[in-house]
C-alpha cells in the first residue's frame, strides 16, 4: 500500500505556507513560502496535490486527517465527517481540540474536497 500523506491548509482552505519546513508528501515542488496569491496558483496547487496523492496511493486507500480546531467549532468538524470515527483531543487549556479522522478515501478528488469543506470553518487548520 501507499504511504499516507498529509498537508497544511489555512481556515480559507487554502494550503498553508511551508515555512516552518513542513514538506507536503516528500515533494519539494510543493513547499510554498506564503501560499498562492490568487485563484489560478490556487488551481495550480491543489493540481499539484492531487498529482501526488494519485501517484502515493491506490484508491481506495485510508487517508487520515488532522485538523486544530477552536473548541467551539468541533461540532462543524463533525459535521463534515459524518460516521467516521474522529480522535478527538482537548489542548492543556480546552481552548483548541486536535482532530484526527482516519477515511477510506475512494480518490484524490474526495481528499481535496474534504480539506476544502473543513478548511472553510473559521479557525480551523488542516495539517
């Protein structure tokens, strides 16, 4: 089986920049400073992205997700990932809650699709 990737998205989901050396999947074509500036670099990445999910998995794969959300939008969270068993974990404060939802994923497209809708709740970051 392939190996499972991951990547940073901001709560516009958008990919998140890469400067803290975070590296999307091994792939340093993928490492953004700021992230795109416009639709069409937007466009571009997510291509990118979704090239490199098809060429590291074999649909359907399990893909796991991980998420930071503020507390008082885990229930949003939720909401995007009806019957799938999320962890679920509070920060030493309770003001943020990690999230992580393992999915068997039938395609690149479901993954990306699934970071935009939860990368569109206010406050939440994909990782």
């Amino acid at each position: 089986m392939a190996k499972e990737g991951e990547m940073g998205t901001t709560n516009s989901g958008s990919p998140e920049g890469a400067d803290a050396g975070a590296d999307v999947g091994g792939n340093s074509e993928l490492r953004k400073k700021d992230g795109p500036s416009d639709n069409s670099a937007d466009s571009e990445w997510w291509e990118k992205f979704r090239s490199l999910l098809n060429d590291q998995y074999d649909w359907p794969a399990p893909f796991t997700f991980k998420f930071i959300a503020p507390k008082e939008r885990v229930d949003e969270v939720r909401s995007c990932l009806i019957g799938v068993k999320l962890t679920i974990r509070a920060s030493s404060k309770g003001t943020y809650h990690s999230i992580t939802a393992v999915v068997e994923a039938e395609s690149a497209e479901e993954v990306i699709e699934t970071y935009e809708l939860i990368g569109a709740i206010e406050g939440v970051v994909s990782l």
